[in-house]
C-alpha cells in the first residue's frame, strides 16, 4: 500500500505554534530590528512576486568580543608554593562583616586595581562560616562570602580580571580564604592569554 505525502506542518499545527510564540517569553530577546535609511524589502509571505524581483542585501553583523576563556584551578605544585610562603602573594583583601552586595563591589574594584597594578596572584579572605545557622534556607546564615565568592568569580565582570582560584592554605586561612591567578592586563591588539 502506497502512502501519500503528508504536509510536514497543517494548518492547525501552524496556528498552534503561532499562539505559543506570542504568549512564550524567550530566554534570549531578539535584538531590536535595525534601523535604516533604505526601504526594506517586502517580505516573501506578503507579496512573492515582489520578494523574487528584489534584490536581497545581506549586512554582516558586527563581530562579538571573544568570551575569556574558562575559569580553572591551580596546580598542586604552584597551589603547595603558595601555602608554604615560597611564592610571594601580591595583594590581599578580608571581606570579613561586609554584606553581599558590598564585598561584590569591593571584590571586583579589589581584583581590578591588583591587576592594574601587576599583582599575578593575590589572596581574598572570605571567612570559613560555619556553626548551627550554616544552612538556613535561602542562603542567609555564616559562611555565605565563602559560598559566593566563588560563583562571582565565574560571572561576567570577574572572568576577564580572574584566571584561576583554589582554596587557600591553612596558613592563609584555609576553607576561609582564596588564591585567585589574575589575568594580564590586555593591551590593545592583544589577545586575552592565561
């Protein structure tokens, strides 16, 4: 028995999509359409025969800044100088008894002007938390520096300033404190290295 060609999409499956689309909220907005002087072409669904006859004009788009790259840890060798004192710690910063919104600011203006400054490795002191109140729901509690420094160093403002971090020694406060690897100050022309 021979099947006939199905449409890919009916009618009602069109429609369907079309009522989803305008009550769906996209995860990432389409840019605003382009402004411009010249008459835009018409659209193929509105008129066929006019779309066939004009020309189309492809405008590249301009080119996006590379992402820095990921951020990654340090090696047990360098990780081991630290703690021993071997390797020098070029800048630090206690963000004991701040508020969140506070040390975020202090952190990335801290990390900014080490890295003007040609600090290669500094140490950021967190705290350790901890006690009966560590895990109150919703975050609130001790320790919670400790817990979001690390998640701050992965969003966008940290990444081109932060290379790597780790945990840092006892001697430098443990499970309280971080190594953080700055980047090279980028020069223009220069591409983003470590």
């Amino acid at each position: 028995m021979k099947r006939g060609r199905r449409p890919l999409i009916t009618e009602e499956d069109r429609r369907l999509w079309d009522e989803v689309r305008r009550t769906a909220t996209p995860l990432r907005p389409e840019p605003p359409p382009e402004t411009s002087a010249e008459p835009a072409a018409p659209s193929p669904s509105v008129e066929p025969a006019a779309a066939s006859d004009a020309s189309v004009v492809v405008r590249p788009r301009p080119p996006t800044p590379a992402a820095p790259p990921a951020i990654g840890g340090f090696d047990r060798r360098t990780v081991t100088r630290l703690a021993r004192g071997t390797i020098a710690i070029d800048a630090r910063i206690d963000l004991h008894g701040m508020t969140q919104e506070a040390a975020h600011r202090r952190l990335l203006r801290f990390l900014e002007e080490a890295r003007d400054g040609g600090a290669r490795i500094v140490l950021v002191i967190t705290g350790k938390g901890g006690g009966a109140d560590e895990h109150v729901p919703g975050g609130a509690g001790r320790g919670v520096l400790r817990r979001a420094v690390p998640e701050w160093l992965r969003l966008p403002a940290f990444r081109p300033l932060v290379s790597g971090y780790e945990n840092a020694g006892r001697r430098h406060g443990g499970e309280g404190a971080l190594y953080i690897r700055l980047r090279q100050k980028r020069h223009r022309g220069q591409t983003l290295l470590s």
